[in-house]
C-alpha cells in the first residue's frame, strides 16, 4: 500500500515508490494539460495515414486533452514495463512485444492496483494501457520517461525504445517531473532501416506502410508491392527500434509473463493446418489472438512467400482450398513466389 497516512493524499515520490514495488521500470508524472501532439495527431488523421484504424481518429480531441476523458483531472502519472528479450531462433519472427502474454493485461494489472490505492484515499483515478483515448508517447515524454524519437517511438535512456506504456489519470493534485529532451541528434537508422520506408520524415510514419499495421491491424489483403518488404516477419516488426543507438542499455525484462512462449515457437507449415479452436487455444493469453486465425494464416502465406522452399509448397497448395477466401489468396501468392524462385535458380 501507499505509505500515507489519511487524510493526506498519497505524493508523487510515494506513488513512484510503489510503481517500483509493483514491478513498473519507469514511473513519472505530468500535469493533465492538452498536448500540442493533437495537432500533428489531427493534421495526420487528415492526411489519411490511420489506413482502416477509424478507430484511432474517433475523437481527436478528447486524445488530445485528459481533462476531457476524466472531468476535473490534474495529473497523469505514466508507467513503463521494459519488454526487451533476445529474439527467439527459428523460422518467422514476431515482435517483441508479442512473444509473451498480452501486455495490456500484465501492465494493467499494476496500474490498476495503483489506481485503487489512490481511489481509496478519496481521488478519481481512470487507467489506459494503449487502448484509451490518450496519446501516450508524448505525455510520457512531457512525464519524463523518455522523448518521442524520429522512428515516433518513445525512447527511454536507459531501456532505449523497449518500455511499453500505461497511465492513470486522476483528479489528484502531484508535483510533475521535468519532460525528457530529444536526444536522436543527427541519427537517422531508424528511417534508413525501415523495411517499407513507413517512416516518411523524422518523427512521421505512414501507419499504411507500416510493417506493425499491415500484419496486425489491417484486416483484408495486404497490397501486392508491400508483401515482399515484409520479410520473414509473421507479426508485427521491431526493425526501427533494433537499430536504434539508445539500445545500448538495453537489458532483458525482469516481467517473466514477457518472456517467450511455447506457442511463439512456429512451425509455418504445420499452423496453415490450424483450426480455429487450435488457434484460439494456442493464443488465449497472447496479443496475437488480436489478428484472429485468418489473419495470421495471411501473414504466415507473405513469410512463406517471401523465404518459403519447395517443401512449402504442399502445404500452400493445401491452403489455396482454405475456408478463408483471404487465406486461399495469399496462399496463391505465396506459391507463386516460391515457383517463380525455383523456375530463377540455375539447376
Ligand atoms: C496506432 C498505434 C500504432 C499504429 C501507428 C503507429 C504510430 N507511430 O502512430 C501502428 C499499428 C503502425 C503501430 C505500430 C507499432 N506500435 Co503502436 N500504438 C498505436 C497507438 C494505439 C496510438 C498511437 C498514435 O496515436 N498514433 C497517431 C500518430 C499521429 O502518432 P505518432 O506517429 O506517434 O505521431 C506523432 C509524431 O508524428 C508527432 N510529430 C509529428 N511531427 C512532428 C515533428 C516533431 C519535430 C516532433 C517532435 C513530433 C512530431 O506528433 C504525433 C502525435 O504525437 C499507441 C498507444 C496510444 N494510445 O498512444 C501504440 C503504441 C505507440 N505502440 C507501441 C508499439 C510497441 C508499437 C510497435 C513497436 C509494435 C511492433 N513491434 O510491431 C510498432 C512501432 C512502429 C512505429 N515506429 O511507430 C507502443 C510504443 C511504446 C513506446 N516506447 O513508444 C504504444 C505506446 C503502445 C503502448 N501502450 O505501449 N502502433
């Protein structure tokens, strides 16, 4: 618990000292003022480059201003989980943030047992873990966890791009921590490796190119020109965050909910076969079950498409009969790279 004594409403330093407790790696407060992001945030939306999320550019306001998502708001205390882990061997990768269990649940839970502590000493308290109407990356840097870097990621001094981030906002009145300063200076990595070159400009991404939106939030046909740049990646991508410098103090996450799981390991023939009671079960506890079966059997048919021998055929071939018209097309694709491959290499 907050070791305050009532009346007295828990401080700032108190309720850092408990995030510690509950195992959050960084932990910083701002004052619950709009961010002057909501205009880049407005200006993007209207350039279209949300792709299908309509649900990010619902309500572009309240995103931009916490006192219109919890009325008589002051403060937003901002926590971040360190999820850094070596990438796991094997054909097909996935990023890291979903090698684990889904981080929403993991960082929630702490959150909210630090938001009812705050509650029970009489202040509201209204937690989000990326889902909520905030912009997150800039009012963690306004709370000091990091600054917003050209790749649009918040990069942390210490644990580089690799925190995962979470607020309260409550109606409680705490002394705000200083915001971060830029610290990209001159590099460009993160644009320069961007497999789709989503990230147009320093601090732009066209979510539309976006390797993390085409295998994850895109729910129909990922455009022809795009599959080949998607690589061996099933889910998701961290290339912009890999080679960024700030890296260096990376360390693995002390979260063991984080770590790999079993149902990470991939076998990519094998899962085209998956049902979709296989499926469910295999990912109840993983942010992949986001895409659904069909979704990841699209991206699996790109991977194959793109690294795939002639003992993957069969199994596309198996899969251009799929129930999912979605599957059945990608399949096609992915058979026809991997011939055109085969028909290209001298004997
Ligand atoms: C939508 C979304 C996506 C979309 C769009 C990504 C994006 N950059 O916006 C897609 C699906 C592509 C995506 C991908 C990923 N995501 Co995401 N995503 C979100 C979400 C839900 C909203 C982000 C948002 O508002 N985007 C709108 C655009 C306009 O924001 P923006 O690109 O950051 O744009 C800002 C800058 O352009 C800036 N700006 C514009 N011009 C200028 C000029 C200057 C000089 C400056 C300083 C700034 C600036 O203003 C804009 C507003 O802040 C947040 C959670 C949340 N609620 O905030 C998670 C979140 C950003 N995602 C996260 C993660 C982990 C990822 C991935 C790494 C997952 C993966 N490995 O596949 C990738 C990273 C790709 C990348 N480089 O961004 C984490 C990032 C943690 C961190 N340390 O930054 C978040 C915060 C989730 C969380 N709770 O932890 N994501």
């Amino acid at each position: 618990m907050i070791d305050v004594m009532p009346p007295q409403a828990p401080t700032a330093a108190a309720i850092k000292r408990r995030a510690a407790e509950l195992g959050l790696d960084a932990c910083g407060i701002t004052a619950a003022y709009p961010t002057r992001h909501a205009d880049f945030f407005r200006d993007w939306a209207a350039r279209d480059q949300a792709g299908e999320m309509a649900w990010l550019t619902r309500d572009p306001d309240r995103r931009g201003d916490p006192r219109l998502v919890l009325p008589g708001a002051r403060s937003l205390i901002v926590g971040g989980l360190n999820y850094w882990q070596p990438t796991p061997g094997g054909r097909g990768r996935i990023a890291r943030y979903a090698l684990g269990e889904d981080y929403h649940e993991v960082l929630l839970e702490k959150l909210r047992t630090l938001a009812d502590e705050i509650s029970a000493q009489g202040a509201a308290a209204k937690v989000y873990v990326d889902t909520g109407p905030v912009l997150e990356k800039p009012l963690a840097q306004r709370a000091g966890l990091g600054w917003q870097g050209k790749s649009t990621m918040l990069i942390n001094r210490s644990r580089g791009p690799w925190l995962l981030l979470g607020e309260i906002i409550t109606t409680l009145d705490l002394d705000p921590d200083a915001p971060e300063t830029d610290h990209c200076g001159s590099c460009s990595r993160c644009l320069d490796a961007c497999p789709t070159r989503a990230i147009t400009a320093p601090y732009q991404l066209d979510a539309r190119r976006c390797i993390a939106y085409l295998t994850i939030e895109l729910k129909g046909s990922i455009p022809e020109e795009l599959r080949p740049l998607i690589g061996d990646r099933v889910y998701g991508c961290d290339e912009c965050l890999d080679v960024c410098p700030w890296n260096r103090f990376a360390e693995t996450t002390r979260e063991a909910r984080f770590l790999a799981g079993p149902e990470t390991a991939l076998d990519l023939r094998a899962m085209l076969e998956m049902t979709n009671t296989e499926f469910k079960r295999r990912f109840a506890r993983s942010p992949i079950l986001r895409v659904k079966r069909r979704g990841l059997l699209r991206n699996i048919c790109v991977v194959l498409g793109n690294i795939g021998t002639m003992e993957d055929l069969p199994a596309l071939q198996r899969a251009e009969n799929h129930e999912e018209p979605l599957v059945r097309e990608h399949a096609a694709w992915a058979a026809r790279q991997i011939v055109g491959r085969l028909a290209a290499t001298p004997q």
